[in-house]
C-alpha cells in the first residue's frame, strides 16, 4: 500500500504534499477544483497549487478521506505549534450551556477545527466563548461589520471577564482576546498583529465564500485552532462551500432550527403572505428600473406592507421590516407615520443608530425598518419580520428572520413575505419560500407550500432582464 506524506509546516495554513505518486498530483488537483462563478460565465479554479504542491488546512480531512479510499496510507506531519498565552479567564454562571451547546463545544476542542452550524437565536456566540473559555489561550474572533465588532467586544467582558481588544473603527487596541474587523485587517496586514492567538473565530463564516477577503485572510492565519460560525453553512454552490471549507474546516456539528423548536428554544413561527395589485407594470428590461418600478416606487405594494406592520404592531409585536435601499425605508417610515404607527429607519448611514435600537429594544418605537439587521445584531425582542425588500438569497432570508425566533411569552413568531406579480420577482418570492421550507422543515406551512406549488405551475416563465 503506498504512503502519501501530508505536512503542515510551522506557522503556515498550507498543507505540503509529500512522497506521492505524479499522477496522484493531478487527482488532488481534481478533487480540489471548482467552477468560479464570474457572472455570465464559469472558469474552473482549483485550490491546490500545483507549483508549491500545496492546499488550505481546512481541506486536510477531505483529502485524507479521498487518498484512503483510494488505497493510500495518509501520514500527517503536522509541525505546527498551539502559540498563545494563558487567559485565566472566568465564566459568568448566568450563562449554563445547553446540551447542544455543550456537545458542540466538546466536538470543536476535540478536532481543533471546523463549522459550527447553530440557527439564530441558538447562542453561538456563547458557544464560540466557551470554546475560547474551555482551551483557555488567547483568541482573535473576526467579524464583518461594526455592530458585530462591539458586540462581540461587549460578550467577551460580559462572559468571560475579559477586556477585549478592538480592530476596526478606526481603532487598532489588541489584548488577550481581541475582536477585528475583517476588512481593517487586511487594509493594514494581518503581520501587524502584535499578539499570539492560539484561537481563530470567524463569526458569520458563510460570508469566507461570498468574499474574496474572508479566503485571503482565513489562509493567512496560522491558528491550529481554527472554527467558523454560522446560522446558515449550507450552499447550493459547491464553490462557495469548499471556499468556506478550504478555510475552518468541515461542518463539524449542526443544529437544525426545527430541533431547537421542537425543543421550545426557538418561537414557533407562522408563516404569512402579503398579496397586491399593481395598477401599472414595469416594461424595464433591466433589473435595477424593475426593482425600483415594482418593490421600492410601488404604492400598492407600499401600502400593503404598511398596513400588516400597523396590525402587528396593534396586537403587540415588535416589527422589523426588512429593505435594501434606504429611500424605501423612508417611503415606508412615512406610511407608517400616517397609520398612526410610531417608526425608525436605520441604516449604516443613521447617526444615531444605537438611540434607535434602544428605544426599539425599550418599546418606544414598536416598528423598526433596516436595511442592516441581516447578520449578527441581537435584538431579542423582535416578534414579527417583514421581508419588505424583495431579492432571492437563501442566506440573507434566513439570517434575517432569524432574528424573530426568540421564545416570547408564548407568542409565534411571524414571518411575512411579499409576493410579486411581476414574472421575474414572482421566481423571487418563490426562491424565498424554499430556502424557509427548506431550513424550517415540518414548522414551514406545508398548506401554503402546496399552494405556492400550483401557483408556479401556472405561471409563465420570466422575460430576461439584462
């Protein structure tokens, strides 16, 4: 039986590979290559380099798994060492572990690195701290955005103890535990980090495919340590996948949503559907004039989504619709406020971002209506979300109404999607509906999926937008 030698030098992210047949080059190569999405076209890219005969630690165990099925005995010289410095870190007791929350966190320090895959509202976030807990060595935690930054920041003290470090807005101040944004990261280089980190968390980690940067950054790191996490791993292009893979690892343990319903973690949600008639069509041929004719200048469909959030907000939900452009927000703030319904527009433009979500948070603004509330941000209080802004990523639908499913005295989270009349939209809503059915499972309104299913039966095909 041959042997293959796979080395992981000191301080590197790059697996070398070592003692193998030539043609066992070009199956690696193979097996490492994907289809790189360049718009109107797809170009095959691998992440095996075949000059320096390397690939990303992340995909160690795909292609170990690959070479034993192949007849090869695999040995893994991994001469990497776990750096960092002693945390001493304490735990606030407030916080007791669910049993998930627990095996996960036992599943992570077991194999060093992979996803995490925890819904919104699991508690990932005191998963991640846990883990940095539990190995008790210094940790950087990388975030995308800085409400993500700060809030992380504030967890860390709050759950541990610990001042955190802060990279990012401007600020470049590390400690024991320092939280970064990806992008000051890379703007200033990762060799400017002063401290050892034993531990690398990258929150949000479905975005290390969405972006080139998170991929530079994550093979740039050398951490033994390495995890992602992410309320939504899962992609329907494997591109993007073995992106996130070459970088953390597999998914190394996952939590369904239903699961943590089931198990009264999670609100049960009741799924909805806002329907209108457009007096006038849109004839645009491109889909930035559809989009502006049909969801954001659309008074009817406006209308529609200002009147369910002023009955939501009347039977006591906290509402958070959900848009993409900021004069959308500020056509429906103004509707709202002729409904008689007090509410808040918040952007990354706002000023006053964190008055706003207090008063949100208090009950002093029943309806918030965003365009950032996507990924990350903790608002609890959340009860009822309006997917306001159209569009068709699965990712984006979950991690935004991911953020109603908190339990609330018994009451349901609502989710309310709009459907569309326009051909090209209505193949949106319908995009939409199964990313829910689809991570929602037995909790997704099955009576309504079959109704959705003659209805995209009937429907003609969509005329091409360019």
């Amino acid at each position: 039986m041959p042997m293959v030698t796979l080395r992981i030098p000191k301080g590197s992210a790059m697996v070398h590979i070592e003692k193998a047949d030539p043609q066992l080059y070009f199956k690696i190569y193979e097996l490492l290559t994907y289809k790189k999405d360049f718009g109107k076209w797809e170009k095959p890219e691998s992440l095996y380099d075949p000059y320096t005969k390397t690939f990303p630690v992340g995909l160690l165990p795909r292609v170990r798994e690959f070479l034993r099925e192949k007849g090869y005995r695999v040995r893994v010289k991994d001469e990497r060492e776990i750096g960092g410095v002693k945390l001493n870190s304490t735990w606030n007791e407030n916080y007791i572990l669910r049993k998930y929350q627990q095996k996960a966190v036992k599943k992570a320090i077991k194999a060093k690195m992979g996803v995490l895959a925890l819904p919104v509202g699991s508690g990932k976030t005191i998963v991640g701290l846990r883990i940095v807990h539990e190995v008790d060595l210094s940790a950087l935690i990388v975030v995308h955005t800085k409400e993500l930054l700060y809030q992380w920041a504030d967890k860390v003290e709050e759950v541990l103890g610990i001042k955190a470090g802060i990279v990012g807005d401007n600020k470049w101040d590390e400690k024991e535990v320092t939280v970064a944004m990806i992008q000051t990261l890379l703007s200033r280089g990762v060799e400017k980090l002063q401290k050892d980190y034993a531990i690398v968390l990258f929150d949000e980690c479905h975005r290390t495919s969405a972006a080139e940067k998170f991929y530079e950054l994550g093979i740039s790191l050398p951490q033994v340590y390495r995890f992602g996490l992410s309320a939504t791993p899962w992609r329907r292009v494997r591109g993007e996948e073995i992106k996130i893979e070459a970088v953390v690892g597999p998914i190394l343990y996952e939590v369904r949503a239903e699961d943590l319903i089931k198990e009264g973690f999670l609100a049960k949600p009741r799924f909805e559907v806002i329907s209108y008639e457009s007096s006038m069509p849109s004839f645009s041929e491109r889909y930035k004039e559809l989009y502006e004719d049909m969801i954001m200048n659309n008074e009817e469909r406006n209308r529609a989504i200002a009147k369910k959030a002023a009955e939501l907000a009347r039977k006591g939900h906290r509402v958070l619709i959900d848009v993409k452009r900021i004069e959308h927000g500020n056509f429906l703030k103004e509707m709202l406020e002729k409904e008689g319904i007090k509410a808040e527009f918040l952007s990354s433009q706002s000023p006053n971002r964190w008055e706003i979500l207090e008063a949100f948070k208090s009950g002093e603004i029943p309806v918030l209506i965003s365009t950032l509330l996507k990924e990350g941000v903790d608002i609890p209080d959340i009860s009822a979300i309006i997917l306001a802004g159209g569009g068709k990523s699965d990712i984006m639908t979950i991690q935004t109404i991911g953020r109603a499913l908190r339990p609330k005295k018994g009451m349901k989270a609502v989710i309310v999607d709009v459907m569309d009349e326009d051909p090209l939209l209505y193949t949106h809503f319908i995009e939409r509906q199964k990313a829910l059915m689809q991570y929602y499972g037995k909790y997704y309104d099955k009576e309504m999926g079959s109704k959705l299913e003659k209805k995209v039966s009937k429907k003609r095909s969509p005329r091409k937008r360019l």
